[in-house]
C-alpha cells in the first residue's frame, strides 16, 4: 500500500471502520489508526468524524443502501458496505464537503481495497443518492427532511421511524417514548447524534475560575461558564489536543461533564470526613470528592478493574491531591468497609443511554438482555454498599443512563427492603437542586439541560 494512501484520511477511517464492524470499539479502532499516521489537526478531525459519525449512524446508512441498491445492505461484501457507509455519510451530514469530492474519494476507495469492477456501482448508488435528494425543497439537516421523506414514509411506527431516521435499535426508542413521549423523544434522539462538548472542572486547590478563564483566552481557546456549577467551563471550540491547554500539566483542572460534577455536589462531602467511592474509576468523581473536602479526610477509591484504577492515580497525582486512598477489590465483597464512612457515592456500572454521544457504537452493545443484567448488579452493589455507611449517614447513588430498570426501579427496590433508609432531596442551596423531582431524586436530560443524561439519588441511613 503507498505512501498516500496510509495518509489518507477517508482510507485511515475505512481500516478504523472494518475493525469496528468486526467487534473492536469504535475509540479503540480510531486510536490505533490515528497513532500510526501523522496527520494535521484537520485531517484528524475528519478521520474521527467519519469513524464516530459512520458508527453512530450505521443504522441509517444501511436503511439508504437498502433503498438505493439492487442488494440489501446485508448482502454487500462487508468492506464494500462500510465504503458505501463512508460515502453516504458525507453526502447527508458533511455539509462542507462538496458532493463531487464525496462521491470522487469513495470510488477511489473501492478501487484501492479490492473493488476496482465495482467502481462503477458505487459511483452510481452515490449520484443516484445526490439526484433524489437534489429533488427535495432544499436540505434542512437538522429536520433530516430528505431522510424522513425519503426512508420513512412507509413506516406509520414510530418506534421504528425515529430508529431508522436517527439510527438507534428499536428498542431503545421505546424505553424513551414510553418515559417522554414522541416530541421529547424526538429532541432527544437528535441531541444524542451531536457530536460531544468537552467540560473542563476546574481544581479549586490549585487555581481559580477567573484564572483558568484568563489562561484559555490568551490560548485563543472559547468557553462559556454552566450553569448552577461553580466549578465548570465549557469548551465551545475546538481546542487541539486536551493536554496541550493551559493548566494541564499544573492541575488546575480536569475533564468531567457537567452532569457528573452535580452528582459529587449532592453527596455534600465535607473537609475530614471518611468517604468511600465503591466504583470508583477512573476516577473523575473521586478526584471531585478530594477537592470539595480540600484534601482532608480519607477517601477510599474502590474499583475491581486494576487497570482501570491507573488512571485515577494519574490523575490524583497530577492535580496533586493526597487523601485518596485506592483499593482494589469488589464492593460486593469488602466487609472491612462496614460502618466506617460518613459518605458513599455508587456510581454504578449501567449501560450509558445517558451518554451515546459520547460512546459511538454503545446504542449497538446494549440489549434489554445486558440492562437486566445490570440492574440485577446495581441492586447488588447497592446493597452491599449500603451496608459501609454510619448511622445518620448519606449515601448517593447515580448513573448516566436513562432507563427506568437502572435508576429508579432499583431504588424503589432498595427502599422496600431496607426501611431504615430514605430520600433526602437536596438542599435548596444545592448545585443538583434545579434537577430535582417530585419523588426527591435528580435526573438530568439532555435535551432539556445540554448535559449527558443522569440519574442520582441521596439516600440517609436513619435510626428507625
């Protein structure tokens, strides 16, 4: 293979794509491709877009080569479909790619991976794609107006419209139209196909708001402050890479979304007190914890992924905090921990429908089968590290997922069983205050809040 086409871009993203379709996760398949060339800024931006774009949407792409073709998507040798893929991807939701360079690039790509007598096929299917959608009034992305009219008439489901107008399996659609309805939904599911903000919470102990917001703007870097959360920036342009911003190397602050600082809010640690993190990385909500306790105190940081717990010693080091102790084992199994905490956050392994924007190929993963799974785990979990707080103390549990199964059903059901436990909403001064339901829990929507979707809980061990 030469030179040129190891440099390529849509080729780069060809290679990241068939890893993935054969089972590699999507970040996993792109690292490895981008760590082998040595691209500008832009032509990595573009390789990632295409990768995470052409995952996220594979639902829909195929939905179009089903419709354009003289085969089902099924049906297509598995590379010429994943080039089929990369070239419809640009032309519905590139808007800065020309058409002629979309289709041009995508030939070329079949020609160069073993499909030189398709050639013509493909470029046909393209222009025969760019030809209807001329036929349409105009090209409103947002909207998906050419898709809706185009794959969607004849589906008088909802259920099974909006999984193939936005690319997510059936099922998922229903979890969330019987929680929001279609209008909501709909909202939703449009909100979770944008391509992802990067927050930044910035480390109280080593600096201030204002002076990581001096430092950003000198780099050229725009933000915008969150919220309710007096720790949090926004990136709102595209930065580079994460390490090379001001602050990095001298801690002023970390990555966390905005969702996942309010969970460390509700739980309310305070200076010198024992906290136990029974799921603990990578640590985002860990290293949270020691700041809002100023380093004082003790903050066990349990996770039974030793690798995992790499990189919140990393990240504990490099924010320079040192109250956090890291244990490695199951919170299911650590008897040692009873009755010695002030403070337990769970933050409990889920099957993120919070945060599919973030995870491209997470809405392909999941099924109902791994939710029942999880949820039989988080009741579990739950339990057992309920049983690590003191009398009078707290305990928060939360997730980034949105399904009823993982959030709220087992808290009712943890409930049920242990009387001497109950809600305690947050306080009106609280940061989670503004999320707060009617039945005392939190949960975030991103839709609604531009925040990855959360659910979170204080519970209080009471005497009874």
């Amino acid at each position: 293979m030469n030179f040129e086409l190891l440099t390529s871009p849509r080729q780069l993203a060809f290679i990241a794509l068939r890893d993935v379709h054969k089972g590699a996760y999507a970040d996993i398949a792109l690292d490895r491709v981008l760590q082998k060339a040595n691209l500008p800024d832009s032509d990595r931006r573009l390789v990632t877009e295409l990768v995470y774009g052409c995952t996220r949407r594979q639902r829909t792409l195929d939905a179009l080569i089903d419709q354009l073709g003289k085969k089902k998507s099924h049906q297509q040798p598995k590379d010429l479909r994943t080039i089929l893929h990369l070239g419809l991807y640009q032309l519905q939701y590139q808007e800065r790619i020309p058409e002629s360079a979309a289709v041009n690039t995508t030939v070329q790509l079949a020609r160069e991976n073993g499909f030189s007598g398709l050639t013509g096929f493909v470029n046909g299917l393209l222009r025969q794609y760019v030809r209807l959608e001329k036929k349409e009034d105009g090209r409103i992305k947002n909207e998906e107006s050419f898709l809706s009219s185009f794959l969607c008439k004849k589906f008088s489901d909802p259920v099974e419209r909006l999984g193939i107008l936005y690319s997510f399996p059936d099922w998922i659609i229903q979890v969330w139209l019987e929680q929001f309805g279609l209008a909501e939904t709909e909202q939703l599911c449009l909100w979770m196909n944008k391509t992802p903000t990067i927050d930044l919470r910035i480390n109280p102990l080593r600096t201030s708001l204002e002076e990581v917001e001096e430092a950003l703007s000198s780099a050229g870097v725009s933000f915008q402050r969150v919220p309710h959360l007096p720790q949090a920036l926004r990136l709102i342009s595209n930065a580079g890479p994460i390490q090379n911003l001001p602050g990095y190397d001298e801690g002023w602050w970390t990555v966390q979304d905005s969702s996942a600082q309010l969970v460390t809010h509700l739980l309310d640690p305070q200076p010198g007190e024992v906290v136990i993190d029974a799921c603990a990385a990578p640590g985002g909500k860990t290293t949270h914890i020691a700041e809002l306790m100023r380093d004082t105190g003790k903050i066990f940081a349990c996770d039974r992924t030793p690798s995992r717990l790499v990189k919140l010693q990393k990240n504990a080091q490099r924010l320079k905090l040192k109250s956090i102790e890291i244990s490695t084992g199951d919170s299911r199994n650590m008897p040692q921990l009873e009755n010695t905490a002030h403070r337990v956050l769970l933050d409990a392994p889920c099957s993120g429908l919070g945060t599919l924007h973030r995870h491209a190929d997470a809405r392909w993963r999941q099924t109902p089968e791994s939710v029942e799974e999880l949820s039989v785990l988080q009741k579990e979990l739950l339990a057992h590290s309920s049983t690590f707080v003191k009398q009078d103390g707290v305990l928060v549990y939360s997730t980034c997922t949105l399904h009823p199964k993982e959030n709220e059903d087992v808290v009712s059901s943890f409930l049920a069983e242990n009387p001497n436990w109950e809600i305690e909403p947050p306080s009106v001064d609280s940061s989670a205050s503004a999320y707060s339901t009617a039945q005392g829990w939190m949960k975030v929507l991103p839709h609604q809040q531009d925040m990855d979707g959360f659910f979170m809980v204080r519970l209080r061990k009471t005497k009874n």
